[in-house]
C-alpha cells in the first residue's frame, strides 16, 4: 500500500487532505502538533504528534521511506530544505503555498496592498508563469516564494507539486472571511456596506477543493506549480447574498462607488480595488482537476461551524487571527454614526 505523510494533518486543508488520500488507498501518518484525530478520518488513519521544528523528529516520522509528503505549513526556506534533506527517502512531495507570491507588471503584490497605489493590477485570470516576489525572510509571501524556489530547484530529486491556494474557507478556519456576514446577521444588523460597489472579487479555494487537488496531484507526482482555487470567483455582494440564503437572513447592501470610508465602515476581508483571480486551467489539464464543491454548496457546514464555535464568545477569543488581521471589523457604533452622518 502507498504510504503517505501529511504535515499539518490537523488544520483547515490538513483534514480533509487526509481523508481524501485515504479515501483514495494510501496508508494516511497525519502529523500535527497536537497529534489529534478528525472524526471524519477513517480508522486506519495513524495520527501523530509532530513538531515540525524538530529535524529528527520529521526524520523519524518519515523513517525508512514513504511514497508521498504532504506539507500543509511549509512557511519558510528552512522547511523546504528539511524535504529536501530526507529527498532520498521521500518519492515525491505536494506542498501548499499561496497565490499572494503573485506580483503584477510595476513589483506590487500583496506586501504593497497597504500603500498609496500600491494595490496590484493582475491580469484577470492570473496564470502560473506571472511574476512572483522575491524570495526573503521579510514577509509572510516572501517566504513562501523562498519556499517555492527551493523545492523547485530540487525538483531532479525530490518532484514537488505546489499548490498556491486563494483565499482558503471552511471549517476550522483560522481567519474565516465569512465571519463577517454570519456575525452580522447574527447579531440582527440588517445593512450593511460594501466598499467597490461590492464587486470585488478576492478567489476563494474551499479547503475541500484544495485537498481535491492534493489527493490528484499525489497521483501523478511531477515538479510543477498550480493555482488551487474554486472554479468561480464570486463578487463580495455575491458572498453576502449566498450567506443570507443559508441563514434564512434578508440585509439590505449600501454599496459606496470607491473605497471604504474607513477601517471600520465598508472594508471587508475581500475588499480589493482590483480583481484578485486565479486561472485554474492548468490544474484542469495536467491533473484532470474537477472541484468537489462550490462555494454556495460549502457554505452551510461552514455557516454551521463558526455559528457554533461563535456561540457564547467574543468573536476576538474564538478568532484571534482573524482579529489581529481585521481589528474593526465589527465596530457597529462607527457604522451607525456613518449611516446617521
């Protein structure tokens, strides 16, 4: 039986790239730093506990050999060199990276979206062969392109797929976008705004459709890079729309022509001046890629999952990393004194 290694089995895209591969007859090790289970595993799936800091330890969980690593948080230079170190003892690898290594024509990317102008003007779908950003230890995209680069230049010895995912949702999200509708709706507002018009459009990929991709990608090991994303781009009006129809839920949607007024009154977490899409042609032709849901299909166990983690918390404790990256994100007294004004 093929044997395959999944690092980060217990995350959002770790979970279900588990099932998949052993729904698919590999013999499934999930190492995560807690070394849980996921009740939607099947039996056979061997959970471990796996510091991925810790050289001999990744080096003992891999022993004498498996056909296939799955890498989930491969965040920097240093673990891309740690696969490639057990190359000879590895058949191939699939790791996740991300679409924000994407720069456009004038070198901005998503470490410039903050500045004046400094939003990048992609081409709508962005293919693989767009420019990336140079790899550094300085930003989190960064990283991932120094990643990137180093399993591709081993890819004689170790053939690596990278996966670069949008905007990942699902349950056990850390930084779970749809939050912004289901809290709101929640919480009885019944108007929201959207900055763009609410046309933005940030390419969601449900965690499912990612595990989709890594379960094929296994299955025809090779060195390549592919966007992994949903087969549709929905507008942030769109998303709203989809997440009032699964809670029963009716708001009404003050669309502004240009950009928020503020942090705290328009911004959402797909709000771009620009369109933010990925082309999933390729993974359609080298891998035979087909989506295994679409966004408005995942929404209900996601709806489901943050309504219950919600429940009876500050959405700050249950969320803090969406928290740190959106602190005003639901700072209803700045709304009512714009919609007042």
């Amino acid at each position: 039986m093929r044997r395959a290694v999944v690092i980060g089995a217990g995350g959002q895209i770790g979970r279900p790239a588990v099932a998949a591969l052993a729904r698919d007859g590999w013999a499934v090790t999930a190492a995560s730093r807690g070394g849980g289970r996921d009740p939607d595993w099947p039996g056979e799936v061997r959970a471990e506990r796996l510091d991925r800091e810790d050289d001999a330890a990744l080096g003992a969980l891999i022993g004498d050999g498996c056909d296939l690593v799955v890498d989930i948080v491969a965040y920097e230079a240093r673990h891309a060199r740690q696969l490639t170190a057990l190359a000879g003892r590895i058949g191939s690898a699939v790791v996740v990276s991300t679409a924000s290594v994407y720069e456009d024509g004038r070198g901005r990317g998503f470490d410039t979206m903050g500045e004046p102008g400094g939003f990048p003007e992609y081409p709508v779908p962005i293919p693989e062969h767009q420019p990336t950003v140079a790899s550094s230890d300085a930003t989190y995209s960064t990283r991932k392109a120094a990643v990137e680069r180093e399993l591709l230049a081993a890819g004689d010895r170790l053939p690596t797929t990278l996966l670069r995912a949008g905007a990942v949702h699902g349950p056990h999200s850390p930084l779970p976008r749809e939050l912004y509708f289901v809290k709101r709706n929640l919480d009885g507002r019944r108007r929201r705004v959207l900055a763009y018009g609410g046309t933005s459009r940030f390419h969601p990929a449900a965690a499912r459709n990612v595990a989709e991709l890594v379960r094929l990608a296994a299955a025809r090991p090779g060195s390549r890079v592919l966007n992994a994303c949903d087969p549709q781009a929905p507008t942030v009006a769109e998303i709203g729309a989809a997440v009032d129809a699964v809670m029963g839920a009716e708001a009404e949607t003050v669309p502004l022509d240009g950009p928020e007024p503020s942090a705290s009154v328009g911004r959402t977490p797909w709000s771009v001046p620009h369109p933010v899409v990925c082309d999933m042609s390729a993974a359609e032709r080298e891998l035979g890629y087909r989506p295994v849901v679409s966004y408005a299909r995942s929404l209900p166990e996601t709806v489901e999952w943050l309504t219950r983690r919600l429940s009876g918390r500050d959405w700050r404790d249950a969320f803090p990393v969406l928290a740190r990256a959106y602190p005003e994100l639901f700072d209803y007294a700045a709304e009512d004194a714009w919609f007042t004004a």
